[in-house]
C-alpha cells in the first residue's frame, strides 16, 4: 500500500510540473486550454492556436505574423506591442484585451468578440473588422487605412490623402475628402484628423466620427443629425446654426465652442465639457446633459432639454437702461 501511494504522489507531482510548464511556455495546439500563457516576447510566427482557449494569457511583443487565431478565447489577454500582421483571428474572443501598440496590418478580425478592447497606438491598416462586435473600445492614436468596419464602410481616416487609393475612393463616391476622410453622409472615420477644417454647410449626417480631431474647424450650417462625435475634440469649433439633432456627443470636447442658433434636440451630451461655450439661441429641448460641464458657458434664449428657455447670460437691453435714467431724470425734477 505504501509504495502505491508513492508511486501516485510522484506521478501527481509530475502531472502537476507538466501543468505549470504547459501553462509558461504554452506551445502551439489546436483546440486545447492554456489559461493564464507566458508567451511575451516569443517567436510564433505562422503558430496554429485555431479554437485554444488562451484566457487571460500574455503575448505582449510576441511575434504572431500570420498565425491561426480564429475561434480562440483570449479573454482578458496582453498583446501589447505584439505583431498579428496577417493574422487570421476570425471569430476570436478579445474582450477586454490589451492590444495597445500592436501591429494588425492585414488581420482578418471578422466576426471577432472585441467589447472592450484596447487598439490605442494600434495599426489597423487593411484589417477586416466585417461583422465585429465594437463597443467601449479605445481607439486613441489608432491608425486606420483601408479598414473595414463592421457595417462594411471602408474607413480611410489616417491614409495619406494623396495616396492613389483615397483618390479612388473620393472621385467614385464624388465626395470631397479631408486627410483621407470622405465628407458625406454615413462616412465612417474614427480617429479622423479634421483640425481646422472648412466644413461649413457640410453634410455628415448619421457619420461615424469617433474620437475624431475637429479643433478649431468650421461646421457653420454644418448637417450632423445623427452624428457620433463620442469622445471628439471639438474645442473652439464654430458650429453656428449647426444641425446637431440626435447627435451622440458623448464626453466630447466643446471647450469654447460656438453653437448659436444650433440645434441640439433629443442630442445626447452626457459628459460633454461645454467650458465658455456659447449656446446663445441653441435648441437643446429633449437633449441628455447628464454630467455636462457648462461652467462659463452663454445661455441666453436657449432652450433647455426641460423646454424651459435659459436668459441667465443675456445682457440688459440699452432701452431698458435708457428708460431707468428718463424715470430717475423725472424724480429729480
């Protein structure tokens, strides 16, 4: 009995270092379970890890040119700075995973799970995003060139706007185009440099802005009904009269905007920073302020989301001054 138990303790032991190292070194295997992998910085270029569950496992800088990565579970997962250039990661699951800095040039995302992942500082040229499921992502810095979204628009925000391929794309829709980015309605350019631009009267309606650089430009009787402008800097933007209906501006950057006479109903301005903004005769009846910051900002005949018009900056009418001094001449006489 004695020696049975030894023999099973050892073999636990040695089943249990086989676990360990299995779990470190993780080398490539189709359809298998490697949770919590140490792979940072290993060559596996070309590796087949098709349907592994790799939950929580660290890639960070690991070489995964052209690797097989669809169906894999990399929940939680580290690819900071990793290279997945001509990776096929279809169906993958990359919730909540870390893919700051990395290089995806070329990945098939198809159908990919990314809610919550992190692309900042990424490389998404000709990455096909078709089918994926985006939401609460970061895409700070993220360059995006021949993309393919998930609706199937073709995202053009960070290519060279005198490369021959946005050339193309702008004569066969007709429509201008700024640092890569089609001004038309629906356009998708997140991440968009449009600093300064000269938008005025343009339409952009239902257009996928994301994080978009809008500082400084002009949107006089801009069309943006419908607009996602989520976590865009629209700081010093003149956006007079614009049309903002329904428009989802959501922890944007309206920094000393002009919005007189803009129309902002049923807009969603959760978190805007409205610091020094001028909303003089803006129509915001409807519109969702929650955490809106309007330190300094002018109201007066706006329209609040209540329906209630807001005078509290409105400066004194001269006639109404000139009337109290004819009253006070009066007395003294």
């Amino acid at each position: 009995m004695n020696k049975q138990l030894i023999v099973m303790v050892i073999a636990g032991v040695l089943s249990l270092s086989a676990t360990n190292v299995w779990a470190r070194d993780c080398e490539p295997r189709q359809h298998s379970l490697c949770l919590d992998a140490k792979m940072a910085g290993e060559k596996l270029s070309g590796a087949d890890y098709s349907g592994t569950d790799l939950h929580n496992g660290d890639f960070s800088r690991a070489d995964l040119s052209k690797a097989k990565l669809s169906n894999v579970n990399l929940y939680k997962g580290k690819l900071v700075g990793a290279n997945l250039s001509g990776a096929n990661m279809a169906n993958i699951n990359l919730f909540f995973a870390d893919l700051s800095g990395a290089n995806l040039t070329g990945a098939d995302l198809s159908n990919a799970q990314l809610e919550g992942t992190d692309f900042s500082n990424a490389n998404l040229t000709d990455v096909n995003l078709a089918g994926a499921q985006l939401n609460k992502n970061k895409f700070f810095h993220t360059t995006f060139c021949h993309t393919v979204m998930p609706n199937g628009i073709v995202n053009n925000a960070n290519c060279s706007s005198g490369s021959p391929e946005v050339k193309a794309n702008m004569a066969a829709t007709g429509a201008a185009g700024v640092n890569g980015c089609a001004i038309k309605p629906h356009t998708v350019c997140t991440n968009a440099a449009l600093a300064d631009a000269n938008l005025a009267s343009a339409d952009l309606t239902a257009a996928q802005l994301y994080q978009a650089n809008l500082a400084s430009a002009n949107l006089f009787r801009a069309n943006l009904a419908k607009i996602n402008l989520t976590e865009a800097n629209l700081a010093r933007a003149n956006l007079d009269r614009a049309n903002l209906s329904q428009a989802n501006l959501t922890d944007a950057n309206l920094n000393k905007v002009i919005l007189r006479g803009a129309r902002l109903e049923h807009a969603n301005l959760t978190g805007v920073v409205l610091l020094n903004a001028d909303l003089t005769d803006a129509d915001l009846s409807g519109a969702n302020i929650t955490g809106a910051v309007l330190t300094g900002a002018t109201l007066c005949h706006t329209v609040m989301p209540d329906g209630a018009v807001n005078n509290a900056s409105c400066m004194p009418a001269k006639h109404t001054k000139q009337t109290a001094k004819t009253k006070a001449n009066t007395k003294s006489k």
